[in-house]
C-alpha cells in the first residue's frame, strides 16, 4: 500500500489539479487556522474580562454549556459530514475553535503565562515529529487504530475518576500516558489524510469534507498533547 503512495505521490492529482501533498498541506492550513482562532478567542476572552464575567455570573453552569455544545458541534460534525455542505463544515469546525477559544481563555487564570508557552512549543515540537512521521513512513499504520481507540476509551474513563478521587502522584503517570496515546494518534490521522485523498480522489466535494474532518482530528490531537503537556509543567499562578 506505501508502494501505492509513493507513486501516486509523484504522478497523481487529485481532481486534475490538486496533489497529494497540496492536499495535506490544505489541511493542516484549515488546522492552524483553527489553533489560531482558538488562541486569539481565549486571549481576548481573557485580556477583555469577559471570560472573568462570565464564570461570576454563570459559574459551573456556564462551564457545563459551553462543554455541551463543543460536545453537540464534533459529534454533529462527525455524524453528518458527508450530509452537510462544504461550507457548513468549514462554519462547524471553526464554531468549535471560537468555542475552544473560550474555554482556554480560563487557563491565563490558573496557569502562569511562561508555563503555558512552554507547553506550546513542547507541543507543537511532539506533534510535528509525529505529523512528520505520520505522513512519510512507509509502515502502515491503519493497525494502530483500534489499540489508540480503546486506549482513549480507558483513558477517558480514568479521567472521570480521577475528577471524583484525584490523583497525587498517579496524576503524572496519566499526563504522560495521555501524551503518548495523542502522539500516536497524531501519526496516525495524519497517515488517514492519505487514505481520504485516495478515496475521494473523484469527488472534490467530499476531499474537501474530509480535509475539513482530518483538520479537526488533528487539532484535536495538538489540543490534547497541549493539555497533557501543561498538566505536567504548568505552574499554577498563586
């Protein structure tokens, strides 16, 4: 199947006029575009006090709306891509960047700022190693997709608990944990991008929906590496 890629790699465009690494390249660009929607959201939510006003007066509940409908937009995304429009999905994916980008804004009162570019850059130095390795290894990787599935599933059950019962120590070992499983799976959506430039090769409208779907799998993946990362770092302001 690599031997599949590498040439169609070199002679095959999609749709006549795009090629496979035009076609990642598009993606990752509608990725960063969301990250930078997500930072410019949570800096100005911050700078601005309007994320401060909102938890006085919302509090919890305003935390549990704003999970609902980030919850309610990927799982609305994920079930009816190939339904929707190519601009919906575009409004979709970049609705839960600004929505993000409210939440994260919460992180300039708990973390200190140097803690939070520090994790930044470990971040996007652990997600580029393996973006990289994701889309030049001639393995096959489609095998790590139930391994990182059920590992995600067992992780976000020890999260739950670990919300009731806390961790101390053990903490560590689950951000590290968490670090790894989003790694992998880093590679691995970054190898599926292949799959769907193959797949919809015939069909620009559904390349673009799906360019638009791996986009948000991999900002998922950095968000997460970000996270796991500053639960390991991050200093806490006092």
């Amino acid at each position: 199947m690599n031997e599949m890629y590498e040439q169609e790699q070199r002679q095959y465009a999609y749709g006549g006029v795009e090629t496979l690494n035009n076609y990642v390249s598009k993606t990752f660009g509608w990725m960063f575009g969301g990250l930078a929607l997500t930072a410019a959201v949570a800096f100005l939510g911050y700078a601005s006090g309007l994320t401060w006003n909102l938890l006085l007066s919302g509090g919890t509940m305003f935390l549990l709306l704003i999970t609902i409908a980030e919850l309610g937009v990927v799982m609305y995304l994920s079930a009816r891509i190939h339904a929707m429009q190519v601009g919906t999905a575009r409004a979709l994916f970049f609705a839960y960047s600004a929505l993000n980008g409210l939440v994260f804004s919460m992180y300039f009162f708990l973390f200190e700022l140097s803690s939070m570019a520090l994790a930044f850059v470990a971040a996007a130095a652990y997600f580029g190693l393996m973006a990289v390795y994701g889309h030049f290894t001639k393995r096959d990787l489609t095998s790590w997709g139930r391994m990182l599935s059920m590992g995600l599933i067992a992780l976000l059950v020890v999260g739950m608990f670990s919300m009731l019962f806390g961790f101390g120590f053990s903490g560590v070992l689950y951000s590290a944990l968490g670090i790894a499983l989003f790694l992998g799976l880093t590679a691995y959506d970054t190898q599926k991008l292949k799959d769907y430039y193959f797949a919809f090769g015939g069909n620009s409208e559904m390349a673009a929906k799906a360019s638009i779907f791996g986009a948000l799998n991999l900002y998922l993946d950095f968000i997460n590496i970000f996270l796991f990362v500053l639960r390991l770092v991050g200093r806490s302001r006092d």
